[in-house]
C-alpha cells in the first residue's frame, strides 16, 4: 500500500492513463522518501482534478488552467525542503500557458505535470493547444489540421530548470522524481490516452505513433542552475527589512493602528509620486500599505489626488472612509476634497497657507507647503510633515522623500 495514495481505487474510466500517472507520481515521492505532509498537491479542473480525494498530501482544487499561478504562490512563500506539485491537463495547461511561461521564467520551485491527453476529457472532448494536428475529436472529426503547441520547448526556453516529456505508459517514476527533486522550475508532460474520447474519433489510435508522427520527442532538458524565486525575506541572514525594523525600534518610531491618509493637490505637482514615496518608505519600515490614485481622464490638467492606507496589519480592504489625515495642497485639491472634508467628525486637516479659510468640522491646521520648495515638492513637504509628526517611520526613511533632507539651502 503506498504511503502518498489513500487508496488503491482511483477514480477515473477504466483504462485511462490518469491511473498511471497518480500512481506513478505517488511512487516518485516515495522514491524521495518525502512525507506526505511534506507536500501540496495543486489539481486543476479536469479529470485528473479529482485526486485531490485519493492523495495524502495537502491538496488544493484550482480554477480552469489557474492552478499553476496558486502553487507558485504556495510555493514562493514556503521554506525549502517542500514540494509543490501542479497536476494539470493539457486544455488547462492551453489556458493557463501563460502563468506556466512566467513560473518557468521566474524559476518557481515547482513541478507542473502535465496530463496531455490531447483533449478536454471532462467536458466532452475538445481539440486543445496540445493536440495533435491529426488526432480527431468530436468538434474537429477530421483534426485540426493545426501545430501544436512544443509546451517543453517552450518552458525550457523560458528558463525551467527540469523538462521532460515521456509516453504514459512503463515506469517513468525515476522522471518524475528528478522533477520534484529540483529546486526549481520542473515540468513532466505525460502523453496519454482518454478512453472514452480518444478511441470514438480515433479508432486505430497507438499512443507511441501518434505521439512520434506529431513530433512530440520523448526526453529531458535541463537548463544550467540558477536561484529558485522565493519570497526574499525568509532567508536566514538579517535582512533589510529586519535591520530597518531594529532601527524603528531603536527610535521608538512605529505604528499600532490603521492610518489612512488622503492628499489632494494639482496635477503636475507630484501627487502619484508622493504617495507612492511614502507608502514605499513605509513597506520599507516593516508596514503595510496601500496606495490608490484618483484624476481626471486628462492626466495633467486639473486635481490629483492619494489615498494611502498605512498599518502595521495586512491591509484585507483599501477603501477609507474617513481619513486620518485630509491634506490639501492646491486650490484643485481643495476643490476635489470639499465633500470629503465636510463629511469629517475626526481627524486632522493639514491646507496650504495659500489657501482661503475654510469651513470645517474639524479644526484645520494651515501650513506652508508649497513656499519652501516650490509647488512641485509641496506633496512630498506635505507628506513628509505627516510622517514626522506621527513619528511612525525612522527619520531615514522619511528623507528618502522629504525635500528638506535633499535640498540644502530652501528658495527665498
Ligand atoms: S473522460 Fe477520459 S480523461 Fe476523463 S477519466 Fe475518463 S478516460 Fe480519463
């Protein structure tokens, strides 16, 4: 009894090659003597999807030809020594093709492994992407007459570091397992046959001769080693991020709650830019952020404005209702603003001294924003101010930004 299947009863039509695969792929994680617990399995939609109820190991049911993007997020953030595998068919592999191409350039480490019956099984038995010119179904009874796609060609050359393709039928276990045993980008397209579709349209079907007259070479390729994509920080040296997080303790700097900050200014007056400043500096402090831009259609006339959500929490909505602070900047900020402004019970309101006097209800600080350093810097003034009165970044990171730190000697 395998340690990676639940049971010996698979689900599938009697005679169809996804029995061979699932066995094969559990005997290939034996052989690397992985626990089971050790592994998540990503099926597609398809036939081959209903594994899930026959593996041990975590399992998780994607979307159409989507399963390969959810693994590799599975994948990049967990530690090594786990093993991410993509059961996936070859319409969904068409879907999808895509989101393998983009894990096989980023180097995931994952092995995708493809059930090319050169047709959609589970909806009636489509022509897909993989299907060979020849090869007849029910809405193509004479063949497509169309090349196929080279899937590991195509992966290889976007940088996978393990391709093989084999025939669906002896032991390919030995391939299977130098895929998962990558620590990288790997992927086994396993050539098959649908016993339901595949005899209907192609009576004197021969898996091995159809596979050779459409080309498809069995064998591996390997492209030379490079770093698998993982999340960054989870490598054991201190990284910039903890160092950054040291330095905020060390000035008693941080946050406890929520910020929402809404700035509105001008366009042409580096609004995007100021809110995209901070929220980067405060992704570089340890928070979490968000940042949404609103203006016109016509992207240099009238107001620009920011809405940006700072927390020390994963940030689940980035909408605000009422923000912390409200700053405004220009005669088109404050313009655009009003609304929002009048609707304020809490908070605080930062308006250029420029500005005429405002009714509020909430008090409103003027300040100058736009003297100092002219109109183009009266955001990042603007925004800078906030950071330091609310103190929840080291001083370092708020001059990455703020105009003070990078102009010497201010305009007159
Ligand atoms: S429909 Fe075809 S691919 Fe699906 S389980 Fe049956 S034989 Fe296999």
């Amino acid at each position: 009894m395998s340690t990676v299947l639940l049971t010996d009863k698979l689900p599938y039509c009697p005679g169809c090659t996804h029995h061979h695969v699932t066995r094969q792929t559990a005997k290939a994680l034996e052989k690397l003597g992985v626990s089971p617990l050790d592994v998540v399995l990503v099926t597609d939609i398809g036939c081959h999807g209903i594994a899930d109820a026959v593996f041990a190991t975590h399992t998780v049911h994607g979307l159409h030809g989507r399963s390969t993007a959810i693994a590799a997020g599975i994948a990049m953030a967990l530690p090594a020594g786990k093993k991410v595998v993509v059961f996936i068919g070859d319409g969904g592999a068409t879907i999808g093709l895509q989101h393998i191409l983009e894990a096989a350039r980023m180097n995931v480490p994952l092995t995708v492994v493809v059930h090319n019956n050169f047709l959609y099984g589970m909806t009636g038995g489509q022509p897909s992407g993989l299907t060979p010119p020849e090869f007849k179904t029910m809405v193509a009874p004479e063949g497509t007459h169309l090349p196929h796609h080279n899937l590991c060609e195509l992966v290889h050359e976007a940088g996978a570091a393990f391709a093989a393709r084999v025939v669906g039928l002896g032991d390919f276990s030995s391939t299977l397992a130098d895929a998962f045993a990558q620590d990288g980008f790997a992927l086994v397209e396993v050539l098959e046959m649908c016993t339901s579709y595949t005899p209907k349209f192609n009576p004197d079907f021969k898996l091995r001769q159809v596979a050779e007259a459409a080309g498809y070479a069995v064998g591996s390729w390997t492209n030379p080693p490079r770093p698998p994509f993982r999340l960054q920080f989870r490598g054991g040296k201190p990284s910039l991020l903890s160092q950054l997080k040291l330095v905020a303790r060390q000035e008693n700097v941080g946050l406890m709650r929520r910020l929402a900050i809404v700035l509105a200014g001008s366009a042409g007056e580096g609004v995007q830019y100021a809110a995209e400043s901070l929220a980067r500096a405060a992704v570089s402090g340890g928070l979490h952020a968000t940042k949404k831009g609103s203006y016109p259609v016509t992207v240099g006339v009238g107001f620009s404005a920011a809405e940006i959500l700072l927390s020390p929490h994963p940030i689940r909505y980035h909408g605000i209702t009422e923000p912390d602070f409200l700053v405004i900047t220009s005669e088109d900020g404050l313009h655009w603003a009003k609304p929002k402004l009048a609707t304020m019970r809490s908070g605080r309101v930062f308006v250029d001294a420029s500005l005429p006097q405002l009714e509020s209800p909430v008090p409103v600080e003027r300040r100058d924003f736009r003297t100092p350093f002219g109109a183009k810097n009266a955001a990042l003034l603007a925004l800078a101010t906030v950071a330091q009165e609310e103190a929840f970044l080291p001083e370092a990171l708020v001059a990455t930004f703020d105009p003070r730190a990078k102009v010497a000697t201010p305009k007159s």
